[in-house]
C-alpha cells in the first residue's frame, strides 16, 4: 500500500500530504497509509507517529465531530496556533511581538449547540460525528463546562416533544448565573399544546431562560451575564466569548492597548463584552447592528453602578462605516468585528488617524489583511495576543495592539 507523509496542518487541522491530500487526525511529519479520494485520503492509518502525538484525553475522540486537535500535544497545538497567526502575517510581511499563548484549561466551554433526536427508545442528544449527520452522545466530553453538560439531558427532553424521528433538534445551550439558557432552532412549529408543554418543561427541568425559534416561552430567571460591574441580559442566542477564561485574556489585552483612552469606541460591540468594563475608567460609545443586543447592554449599563457615560448606535458597519469626523474626539478604538473581517471601518480609521486601536479577531487572514492597511496607513503593530478558547479546535482568537507614531 502507497505511503504518505504528511508535510503540514492545514487551517483546519487536517494533515496535508503531497497531492495536495488531506488525511484527518494525522501531524506533520507522520507517514501513513490510506486511500486517496478526491483530495483526501480515507481509511488512514499511522506507519510512523510523530513525537507529538498523545492519547485522546476524550474516549469520544474517535467518533465526535466536536474536537479536530486532541491527538495532538498541547505544546503542538499551541505552537501550530501561533504559526497560523504568524504565517498570516508574514504574508503581509509584518513582524512583531508574539506574547505567550492564553488557552482556556479543559472542560471550561460554556456554551454549546447540541444536535438532538428522537429514538425507537426515547431520544439522544450530543454533537454530529465527523463529516457525518450522525449524532453521538458525549457522556464524557471533556470539552465543556460540567454546569453545560446537564443541557444534554434538557436536548432529549426537548426532542421528546418537539421534533420527529425524521429531523433533528439544534439545541444552544448557555451557563447564565441563574442557570442555563436555552435556545431551539429546526423544532416543529409552535402551538398551543407544544407551547404549554415547553412552558412546563421549562419549570420541570428549572431553566432559565427557555426560547423556540426566535419566542421565548418561559423565563424563570434572567439569564444574566456579568461584564465587570454590570449584569447583562442579552438576547436569546446572543453572541458570547467561548469560555469565561478566554473573555478575560481578551479583555485584558484591550484593556492594555487603549491605556489611558477617556474616550472610546467600540465598534461591533455585541452585548457589551469589552465596552462596559472600559466603561470604569472612559467614556464609551458602542456600536453594533443587532439593536436588541444594544439594547441589552445600555440597560446593563444603567443598573450599574460606578460607570462612566456609555452611549450606544445601531449601525450596520459594514454598510455605513464610522466616518472620520465622527471619529476626530477619540483616544481609542476597539473593534471586534466577524470573520469577514472589517476592511472598509479600517479603511476610516486610516483616515481619522485615531490614536489607538484595539483589534480583537477570530481570522487571522482578515486580521492580517486589516493589520496590513493599519501598518500602511503609518499604524505601528505592537504586540498580538493568541488565545486559544476553542481548545482542541483549529480556530483561533486574536488580540493586537495598534498606535500612532509617538505613542
């Protein structure tokens, strides 16, 4: 049987043997044997390990499409994590300081989508096994929060009334402080006895927060999470950072680069996760599409106590990007915008010339695309920041500081 080795990782943590051939769950430098379909090699098996090869520490490891890297060390990973930041950069050819990775420790994701359906037995919930729409139960996962994995228990349930043997259930889970948030897409329409029957199951099982589609049908308790001295009650499904440990190196990293800022901008401002912590010590003016997710953190704000001025603006900033003149007052910019990345508020930055910038990105192609057009515009790149929140996958979170000449 022909032998391949593998050269590299690709962006999504599938080795790549020469061909290009994908072969998942192998690492560089591994020779393996397989059969090669398309561009990816099937039925693979190891001849030669790497040294960086260890035991999955999940025993779902195998068959769960939720983790892509746990055959790998956790020194491997971390240090593939930082290349792919660095790689996209280089391509731009910019250089700077790389501080130490930040990954989040085991069992510490507190939110997940769990996929369930109904059984001949009952239900089962977890996640879909690899490139496949097979759902697997994950007793054992080693991934989440251990609060989180009493959803798996709250998904079957949900089946078990909500949906047919034919489709499955998407279940997003969230820990909130009073409890777990749920919310459900892909379930059958809403009636009066499907309602009554979620109603109930709500108080049964003691969520908090229970929604169907896009109604909530029972809130117990205010899901609320907290960011620095305020609690926030964000929307149903609301974007969140993966684990609480990678929401504090991320804030941490901001908080560094706008320094001293009294006042800032914070662009793609979600729920509040960055602006009203940097609200203790500036004025802040936040800046996001969704305005149910504004709405949330300016009353999150005014129930604080302690804060300075937070003023907020529903914008969709890809289509109306924040002007120059709308930005000649700042000291600071915090922007932290999807994976697309946020070529044309860069471009406006450029021009305004704000002092500081604060760049928080999941991409590192976009970030570095960006990152370019700062450094062009005469932006010096500081420092970036890698954390690793999505432990175990190939994605990648990224903090980097931007100034002006003279600062």
């Amino acid at each position: 049987m022909t032998e391949y080795k593998i050269r590299r990782l690709g962006h999504h943590g599938d080795g790549i043997a020469d061909g290009p051939l994908f072969a998942p769950v192998t690492l560089p430098g591994e020779v393996v044997t397989g059969d090669p379909v398309d561009q990816a090699l099937e039925n693979v098996r190891i001849v030669t390990p790497s040294p960086d090869r260890v035991a999955a520490p999940c025993r779902h490891f195998k068959a769960c499409g939720g983790c892509k890297l746990q055959h790998a060390s956790d020194a491997f990973v971390a240090d593939w994590k930082v290349g792919v930041v660095r790689s996209a950069l280089d391509a731009h050819d910019l250089e700077t300081e790389f501080r130490p990775i930040q990954t989040s420790p085991a069992q510490s994701r507190r939110r997940a989508t769990f996929a369930a359906k109904r059984t001949k037995k009952g239900a089962m919930a977890g996640f879909y096994g690899r490139a496949s729409d097979v759902v697997i139960e994950i007793p054992d996962c080693q991934l989440l929060h251990p609060d989180l994995m009493g959803g798996l228990k709250v998904a079957e349930e949900l089946a078990l009334i909500g949906t047919s043997r034919k489709a499955a259930l998407a279940v997003t889970v969230t820990l909130a402080d009073s409890g777990l948030d749920v919310a459900v897409a892909q379930g059958k329409p809403l009636d009066g006895p499907l309602r009554m029957a979620l109603a109930q199951l709500c108080e049964q099982l003691g969520l908090a927060r229970l929604t169907w589609e896009d109604e909530v049908i029972a809130m117990r308790q205010p899901p609320l999470q907290r960011f620095g001295r305020a609690q926030v009650l964000p929307p149903p499904g609301a974007f969140m950072q993966a684990t609480k440990q990678g929401e504090t190196a991320l804030l941490a990293s901001v908080r560094e680069a706008v320094g001293d800022a009294a006042h800032i901008a914070d662009l793609f401002a979600g729920c509040g996760t960055f602006a009203l912590p940097l609200s203790e010590k500036a004025r802040v003016h936040a800046v996001e599409s969704e305005a149910e997710m504004l709405a949330a953190l300016d009353q999150g704000w005014r129930m604080a106590e302690g804060l300075k001025p937070v003023t907020t603006e529903a914008r969709d900033l890809y289509r109306r990007p924040m002007l120059p003149d709308e930005m000649k007052k700042l000291d600071a910019i915090v922007i932290d915008p999807p994976r697309a990345g946020a070529e044309r508020q860069v471009v406006e930055i450029c021009l305004a010339k704000v002092p500081r910038v604060a760049f928080v990105s999941c991409n590192p192609v976009t970030f570095a695309r960006d990152a370019q057009m700062l450094c062009k515009a005469g932006y010096r790149l500081n420092w970036v920041q890698v954390v690793d929140q999505f432990r175990w996958s190939s994605h990648v979170e990224i903090a980097a500081s931007f100034t002006q000449p003279g600062i």
